[in-house]
C-alpha cells in the first residue's frame, strides 16, 4: 500500500501527532486493516449465551469475510467461513437463527452438520469418491474468553494469551484481576447496539483518553470526580478511578446498584476500571457489573457497536431494574458516539490532510497508532 509517514513531531514537545485524516477515511487504508487487523488478529465474535441451545448460530462480519459460528449437539462452540463448497453460495442468509441438526445450503440443498462435516446432498450417494470432511465447511480457529467467543482467521493464529488476555494483564497490572468479575458466569440485563457512523479507530481513541470526560459527560465525572482532571482510568496502568464520596453505586443518579460481585475485592470496589482490547473490544468493570463493547467495523466511515451490560445471574433473574446502570453507561455511548460523528466529516478536510496533535494526557492514544502501522507496515517517520 501507500505509505505516507504520519506527520512529523509537532514544534511544541507538550504535542505528539495523530495519525493523517486519510487513515480514517480511505477505504484503501480500511481494506488493508480488514486484512491485516480483524482477519489476522482475534476477534471479539459473539456472546457465548447466545447460542444457548445445540443448533442455534449466528453469522458475524469479520474483515472481509461472513463467518457462521454454532453450538454443536455436544455442546461445544464451532465457527465456518459462511460459504457453501459446492458453488459458494452464503450458506446461512440470516443473522440469527436455529437448526435441528445441520446448516442446508439455499442453492442446491448441500447440507453440513454442526461440526461443518457434508452430510447430504442431492445424488451424493451416487458420488461415492467425494471426501465429506474434505468437502466440508472451512473451520475457524475460536476460543472462549469471558463468556464471548473469539474467531480468528489467520491460518496460523497469534497467540491469545498474548494477544487478547496480556491486555487486561497488562490493563489491571495483575494476572488475576479481571478474574474476580466473573464475566464468564454473568448474565446480559441489557444489549444496545449503535450504528455509529464514524471510523472504528476514533472510537478507540475516545475510549482511551478522557480529556473529553469534563466537556461531554456530566453525569460520568460526577460518579468519577477524577475523570474531570482527564486522566482517563486507562492512563495509569492498575489504576481504577474512584467512586466520589456521596456516589453509592455506578448509576445514572449515583444512587445504589447491585451487591458488589461475589469475588471483587476491597481494592476493586468502589472504582471503575477499563481495558481496550485492541482491536474491538473495551471492557469496563465495577464493582456490580461488567459492561462490554463489541465494534464491528463495516466501512471506513461505519462502526457498529454492540454494548451488553452484564449483571450477576441472581440480579437478571429476579427482574431487579438495571436501567439506572444502564442508563449512565448509555447516555457516556452517546455522548461519545456523537463526538466520533462529529469527527469523520472532518477526517477528509484539508486542515486534517496532515493529522492532528495529541495533548499529553493523550500521549498513551501514540502507543495504538504504533500498533496499528505495525500491523499495516506503513513508516512511522
Ligand atoms: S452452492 Fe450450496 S448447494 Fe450449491
Ligand atoms: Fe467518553
């Protein structure tokens, strides 16, 4: 591809640059990213509860590809390329959806079973030589992490100690914080999905800096009194921003959430933590419940993102009313989603030809752009 190095260092040393405008809004530079981020790296698929039942599956947009993920009749979670091998038609059309036993191809009727093996097809039986498994449906690596199954399309995929887990290791500064919620065993009180028309790369960076916490998120600084000062909970590795004094729970109001999660410690009550795990995943944790985001990028100027709060399976289970939590993390989606709205247009003009500046407690925001041109090959000179 192209490689126009990022701008070169600002004059004032209080400045570090932004990737070009470009980065955001040629469709060249996202093609190269579907490539080399989202069908070389793990991706953040699917939540595992839903696919309950044997049978049940759900199709997802990885980079360039449809991949179908099921729940085999042992239970066990399996993801395909969505392409049927006979003449490659998209073996399942929905998003969503249930079979009893096997996926049946629209076009000729190829049917595979839940493991992807070809079971049936018309006049198979009169071809005796044609290998099912070898005929079957393209397997997909995936693993399962904090109840969400991750797919990875690269043939020999990274390692996902390294890749997924180190970034709430490295996040948290301790291997088994992110344990002590649980995520694995939660259940999902609410699902919000945003059609955000913006690049999935400014919304990583809203989400690591918090210098906008002050100007667009009233109700989150006064839970998080430190959030106005801008230093966002993922500037300090371990740290977690405090609740304020009158705050009791991480509501819209501040008034009292749920029981603080069974394993949580003393340290981790009363505080916020987030992780990004790059590249479309931001994890936030307090003391009652986990709010995960899923982006799914669909263009270089559209980002679905699909938000689940999740609560102690007791709490979902009573019908106890979630929406004061939920409310407080929807309304910061908002305010934040608009903001990255407000930036796209202005990737293509030229007074962002050359990128903009990062502030210093934005500097850490340079660490995911390294990443990314990494992953690109592009120069950083
Ligand atoms: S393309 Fe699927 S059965 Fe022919
Ligand atoms: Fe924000």
């Amino acid at each position: 591809m192209t490689t126009t190095p990022i701008s070169p260092s600002p004059a004032s040393p209080s400045l570090i640059a932004t990737l070009p405008g470009r980065y955001y809004t040629d469709p060249e530079v996202f093609r190269q990213e579907q490539e080399k981020v989202f069908e070389s790296l793990w991706f953040c698929a699917v939540r595992g509860a839903d696919l309950a039942k044997p049978g049940a599956f759900r199709t997802v947009q990885v980079g360039r590809e449809n991949v179908v993920i099921t729940r085999t009749r042992t239970g066990e979670l399996r993801a395909f390329l969505n392409v049927c091998r006979h003449r490659g038609a998209r073996l399942c059309t929905e998003a969503s959806g249930e079979v009893r036993r096997s996926l049946q191809c629209p076009y000729h009727a190829w049917t595979y079973d839940l493991d992807g093996r070809l079971i049936a097809a018309p006049n198979l039986i009169k071809m005796p030589d044609v290998d099912r498994v070898e005929y079957g449906l393209i397997k997909v690596a995936l693993r399962e992490w904090l109840g969400y199954a991750w797919v990875c399309l690269a043939d020999e995929p990274p390692s996902f100690e390294d890749t997924v887990v180190h970034a709430a290791v490295e996040r948290l500064g301790d291997a088994a914080a992110i344990g002590h919620y649980g995520t694995e065993r939660l259940a999902l009180g609410r699902r919000v999905t945003y059609d955000v028309r913006a690049n999935w790369k400014l919304i990583v960076e809203n989400f690591m800096e918090c210098y906008h916490c002050a100007t667009i998120h009233p109700e989150l600084t006064e839970v998080l009194p430190e959030f106005a000062d801008g230093y966002a909970a993922q500037y300090y590795v371990g740290h977690g921003a405090e609740f304020g004094e009158e705050i009791k729970g991480f509501t819209v109001d501040g008034g009292a959430g749920f029981a603080k999660l069974p394993e949580v410690t003393a340290d981790q009550d009363r505080r916020y933590y987030a992780i990004t795990v790059k590249p479309t995943v931001f994890v936030n944790l307090v003391p009652d419940h986990v709010i995960l985001h899923r982006m799914f990028p669909l263009a270089e100027d559209r980002t679905v993102v699909e938000c689940d709060w999740l609560y102690a399976p007791e709490v979902v289970a009573s019908g106890a009313d979630v929406s004061k939590s939920v409310e407080l993390f929807h309304r910061v989606n908002v305010q934040d989603f608009e903001a990255c709205e407000r930036t796209q247009p202005a990737m293509s003009s030229r007074a962002y030809r050359r990128g903009g500046v990062l502030v210093p407690n934005e500097h850490h925001i340079g660490i995911f752009h390294a990443w990314l041109l990494d992953l690109l090959g592009d120069s950083h000179a």
